[in-house]
C-alpha cells in the first residue's frame, strides 16, 4: 500500500488530537509520528487500498474535530 506524508501545524493542531485520531484509524491504516520544531509529522498507510483517499480524507477531519474539542474545553466551553 502506498504511504502519504501529511505535516500538521502545532500553531493549529494539537498533538493529543493527532494521537487520539491515529487511535481511531488504527483499523484503517498504520501510523508513524515524527516530532517536528512547529508540526507533527505522520506517515500514514491505508490498509485497504480501494479506500486510501477516503481513510486519509477522513483522518485528517478527525484530528481537525479532536483539535476543536480540545480547544473548545480549554476554553471552558461545551462540545
């Protein structure tokens, strides 16, 4: 299966989100994570090559979704 590289922005994301997504996905694809100075850097490996786009489209609004509610709780504030 073909890996894809994707860099997520500390300025952004936050690397609990990542990790919580890389948990939820792990049926889905294998992971690498590489601490960067400002990102994160994943290696991802869809399992199941017919749905690639889809397993990295969807990861990738996990993180976004986990890094919301974690902002959000910071913040005091409800999901």
């Amino acid at each position: 299966m073909a890996k894809t590289n994707l860099s997520f922005s500390l300025s952004i994301y936050k690397k609990e989100a990542i990790e919580e997504a890389m948990h939820a996905y792990g049926a889905y694809a294998r992971f690498s994570l590489q601490e960067e100075p400002y990102a994160i850097a994943i290696e991802i490996e869809p399992l199941h090559e017919a749905l690639a786009t889809k397993i990295i489209d969807s990861f990738c609004n996990h993180v976004l979704f986990e890094t919301i509610i974690l902002h959000r709780k910071e913040k005091g504030g409800a999901l």
